[in-house]
C-alpha cells in the first residue's frame, strides 16, 4: 500500500491546480486520481467561439505563484504561441486553449494518474483508505493523511425528463455528443438562460436559421439577463468577499445568495450580443424565423407527441400569468444547471446543516460529526458556506493556497490581503476609522 501526504480525488482545474502547486514542495508525496484517460473540461460545450469567462490570468497558479513554471504564460511560451497571443489582445482566451493548457500541465505532473476511479474514502489510523478502481477492473487502496475531493458536478435535470433521457433529450453537457441529430431537426427546445443554453442556442441559429429549423427556448427565470461583469461587482470574487461571507450566519448567506444568481449565472453580454445580431440579420427583407423565446415559463410536463413528425409534447406553466400550455418538438437540449456531485465517502461521517449541506471550515476543510474538522479538504463543495466565488476559476489558485498552508501547517504560499477596494461589513469599517489614525 502507497502511503501519502495528500491525496485528490479527480482531476478538474482546481484539483489539477492544487496538483501544480503542490509539485515543488519539498517532502510532500501527492497522487491525484481521475477516471477520464486524459483531463477534458465540458467537452460537451466545447463549441466553436466559445471563450473563457474570467480572464486568462485565471489560469492553475498565477494568482497564487505568477512564478510557476505551470502558468498559462509558459504553456504559451513553450507552444511558441506567445507572440501570437501577444498580438491576439484578447484578455478572455479560447475555451479549447484553456483545455489545452491543462492538459499540458497534467502531462508535465508525475502525480497526477489518469483512468482510476476512486471507489471509497474511509477511515484509518493516521488519514484515510482511498480505494482506486482502474477500467481494467483491477483495485489498488492507498493510505493519505490528507484527501482533497475535487469532484466537480453533475448535471441536474428536472424530475419531469429523466425518464426520457436520451439522443432527442439530453443536457447541454452532452450537446457535442447530440449536437449532429439537433442541427439537422425541424424543430428543437432549449430549456435554461445560462450561458450553456446561450451558447447553445447561438450555434442552432447559426446552422439552423437557414434550413428552416423552429427553435424555442424557454427558462423559468425572470428573463435572459446578462451576467454582472462591471468592475466593481467583480470584487464579490475576491478573498475579502469570501471572508466576510464566512463570517455571516448560514440564514443571512442563504438571503443573501438567493439575490446574486447574476454574479454567477447567466449569459455573457457577449453571447447576448451574438444571439440577437443573428436575429437581426436574418429579418433583413425576410420575414421572422421560426424562432420563439420567452421567459418566465417553468417545464412541467414531457411525454411523447400525439403529432405525426414529431418527438416530444413539453408541457409549461408561465409563472406570471398562471397559464398552461403545450409545445411540440424534435429535440430537447436541458440547459439547466449543475448540482454538487456525491463525494465517495460514507454520508454519515461529514456533519452538515440545517439543509444536509455539508460543514465546511474558513480552510476548506469538511467538518465531522461529532463537530471536529478532519483532514479532508473541499473543492467547489462550498458554495453555501464561501459564497459565489466557489465555482469561480479565479479564485481557485486562492483556495487552494489555502488548502497547502493547511496541509503543511505552514504558510507556504502567501495568501492575498486587501483584494478589493471596497470594504465588506461594519467590522472593516471601524478597522479603517483605526487604521486612518
């Protein structure tokens, strides 16, 4: 049996970003484990134009260690790409660059180990048992002192279509996968305001606008805002937002994030831009598409189409006016959402909320029953508890500092102060009028 100071189950960017960090340090032993043969990030959205929606100083490590040797500068400049970059002045590079980026990295780390899937974490005298299953069947068990789960999400999809699922009802994250039998039907629904669903729904109308194909999309949100992206709204994804968040009480954060939805989701002014220029241009001297979108309409319903010709009869509830009705179509594309996946260790172990939320620590770390914190570590599991900076690629390379210092129980990385002009809560406050004399 291996034996090692930091295990990581999966390998996303903030699990490959740890992996990188974690690298140059003397007498710390890593292995972080993945199921996928190679990283891949939404390879079902990897749609031609679509970018980044943090810029690319976001990357593994720069914001923590702007020295590594695993920054997207690097990756750029043993590409040879980085003139090419230089005289692209895109802030916001390519999402396939960013995948490809990665997986440059993941390529360059001994620990990371691609194609094993972890089975089971459980307790051990000194850590943890983490159970690894390689898709040859065969099964090793390694020792950690510490685990870092870093599993990501899955996709959600509302109760009324999952008995349905399959190559004419799928989620966004399978597009690419469905993405040929969508383009070339006569009709097709696209359900969610995010940015996937917006992405999505850009590319039906631009293959689609001149075959004729109809194209509904209806979301259940208020409307097809745009996501907050001025400058000052930026300062909610920065350490000083975390920090203050954490310190609130867990019904004052439930309050508060239920009105940020926009910090966070939503479409990108870009892809709003696109959407509604496509529109333009195909009404010059022609009449409108077959194009419909409205807001406001939760799906309620979905069974197969008494219609000849077509697949599916969607059923909708307009959640201003009270009315039901019905639309028929080809093909349903779910853009709706993402929910924490299920962490490979026994329920009952990990203390959690009034709500089953799991109980996380200021570092990132789950807390036991009986009230204790443990030496396992979150990634993007902590959204109730640090705020909608959680999901977010820039302050990745934060977290996981944090995660290091409390792995080495010393301060390894320097941890950013004063990230934001503004100041968050009374306490600063008093701080600054103290400060001022």
């Amino acid at each position: 049996m291996s034996r090692f100071d930091v295990v990581g189950v999966g390998l996303g960017p903030f699990n490959l970003g740890l992996a990188a960090l974690v690298e140059p340090i003397e007498n710390v032993t890593a292995a972080f484990f993945e199921a996928e043969r190679e990283f891949s990030w939404h390879p079902g959205l990897m749609l031609p134009g679509a970018r980044l929606q943090v810029p690319f100083l976001a990357d593994l490590v720069t914001l923590t260690d702007p020295t590594s040797r695993y920054s997207f500068l690097s990756y750029l400049h043993e590409r040879d790409r980085l003139y090419r970059f230089y005289f692209y002045e895109r802030f916001h590079v390519p999402r396939q660059e960013f995948e490809s980026y990665a997986r440059w990295v993941a390529e360059r780390l001994s620990s990371c180990r691609f194609g094993w899937r972890v089975d089971t974490v459980r307790p051990d005298a000194g850590g943890w048992i983490v159970r690894v299953r390689a898709s040859d069947g065969s099964v090793e068990e390694h020792h950690a002192r510490h685990v870092v789960f870093g599993v990501g999400s899955r996709p959600s999809v509302p109760r009324v279509a999952r008995e349905h699922l399959g190559d004419g009802l799928f989620h966004a994250a399978e597009y690419r996968t469905y993405r040929e039998k969508a383009v070339t039907s006569d009709s097709v629904t696209v359900v969610g305001s995010g940015q996937s669903a917006g992405e999505v729904v850009a590319d039906l109308l631009e293959t689609g606008l001149g075959t004729g194909m109809r194209l509904d999309w209806f979301t259940r949100s208020r409307g097809f805002f745009p996501m907050e992206y001025s400058k000052l709204g930026l300062e909610h994804f920065t350490p000083d937002y975390l920090d203050y968040f954490y310190r609130l009480r867990p019904d004052v954060r439930d309050e508060l994030r239920a009105g940020q939805d926009l910090l966070y989701k939503g479409l990108s002014a870009e892809t709003s831009e696109r959407i509604y220029d496509l529109l333009y241009e195909a009404t010059i001297d022609r009449d409108d598409p077959p194009v419909t979108y409205v807001a406001g309409c939760e799906l309620a319903g979905v069974e197969p189409s008494p219609e000849p010709g077509r697949r599916w009869r969607l059923t909708w509830h307009h959640r201003d006016d009270g009315r039901t009705f019905a639309r028929d179509t080809d093909v349903v594309v779910l853009a709706t959402g993402h929910v924490p996946a299920t962490l490979p260790i026994e329920p009952e172990l990990i203390a959690r909320d009034g709500s089953g939320r799991p109980e996380v620590t200021p570092d990132y770390r789950l807390q036991t029953v009986d009230g204790c914190p443990t030496t396992l570590f979150v990634q993007n599991a902590e959204l109730h508890t640090h705020g909608v900076g959680a999901p977010d690629l820039g302050l990745g390379a934060h977290r996981n500092a944090v995660i290091v210092n409390a792995l080495t129980g010393q301060q390894t990385y320097r941890v950013s102060q004063r990230t934001a002009f503004q100041r968050f809560g009374s306490d600063t406050l008093t701080d600054a009028r103290q400060e001022a004399r």
